[in-house]
C-alpha cells in the first residue's frame, strides 16, 4: 500500500511510537545499556527490522533528486 509509505499506520507505528516514549523515558531518566550506549526507540520494539543500506548509483541518486524538485 502506497499511502502506507507516505504515512504509516497500523502495529508498526503504534510499536514505534511506543519505542519513541519508552526512549525518552529512558534517556530523562539518564539509564543507559551495559555498553554505556543511549536507549534508542528500536531498542524497546518487539519487532524491528534493521534497515539495511542500500548504496544508490549516481543514476539513482539523480532519479531520487528528480521525483523531489518536478
């Protein structure tokens, strides 16, 4: 769905907006993880995927700038 991309809504965003309050209640409450690292809101999700790195060709790149400034 289209208008999902634009606009989440659903489970997946209710999760975030849970992991966003669970982070901040975390960080006003100076906690940090055994490694001494900041919450952050994925860290409180129950389902996260880690969004992996996609590396854009300079064609895409250029298709990318194009879709924003038509």
């Amino acid at each position: 769905m289209d208008y999902n991309e634009v606009e989440p809504f659903g489970e997946q965003r209710a999760e975030l907006r849970n992991g966003v309050l669970c982070s901040f209640i975390g960080l006003a409450n100076d906690c940090k993880k055994e490694g001494g690292e900041r919450f952050q809101a994925a860290d409180f999700m129950s389902y996260t995927e880690t969004p992996k790195e996609k590396q854009l060709t300079e064609e895409e790149k250029e298709a990318e700038l194009d879709k924003i400034f038509r």
